[in-house]
C-alpha cells in the first residue's frame, strides 16, 4: 500500500485557519505555528537512510522498499 502524498500546502492552509478562526490567534502567529507544523510533518515523513531521504510515500510500506529509480535505500528509516 503507498501513502498519500504529503501536501504541505493543504496542511499548512488548514493550520493557519484553525488558529485563526478557532483560536483566535492573529495571522502572524497562526503563520509561525503553521510553518513549524508543517516543517516538522515533512521530517517525520523523510527516510532517514543518508543514502536515501526520500519521501516516505516514495517507499511502499508493506515492504519498506524505495521506489524512486538507482536509490541505494533498502528500507525506509523513522
């Protein structure tokens, strides 16, 4: 099974609006918060393999292998 592709921008849309519209925050504190959440999902979501860092929805999960062609990476590292 592949994992969906992280979209940063949709992520980043959604954070910004619900601490301004929920919180109340203003546009340049939702923005920061935004930012940093956003950074840290695209982390999380990086193979740490050094031979590698790809995308994880560039390896298939069940069995962990790199899809992007000549990577050297045989299984994806949290």
């Amino acid at each position: 099974m592949l994992e969906k592709q992280f979209r940063p921008d949709l992520l980043y849309n959604k954070v910004v609006h619900y601490y301004m519209d929920k919180k109340g925050y203003s546009k340049e504190q939702a923005n920061q918060i935004a930012q940093s959440v956003v950074e840290r999902e695209a982390q999380r979501r990086i193979c740490k393999n050094e031979k590698c860092k790809h995308f994880s929805h560039d390896h298939v999960r069940n069995s962990e292998t790199c899809l992007v062609e000549k990577c050297e990476c045989d299984k994806f590292r949290n």
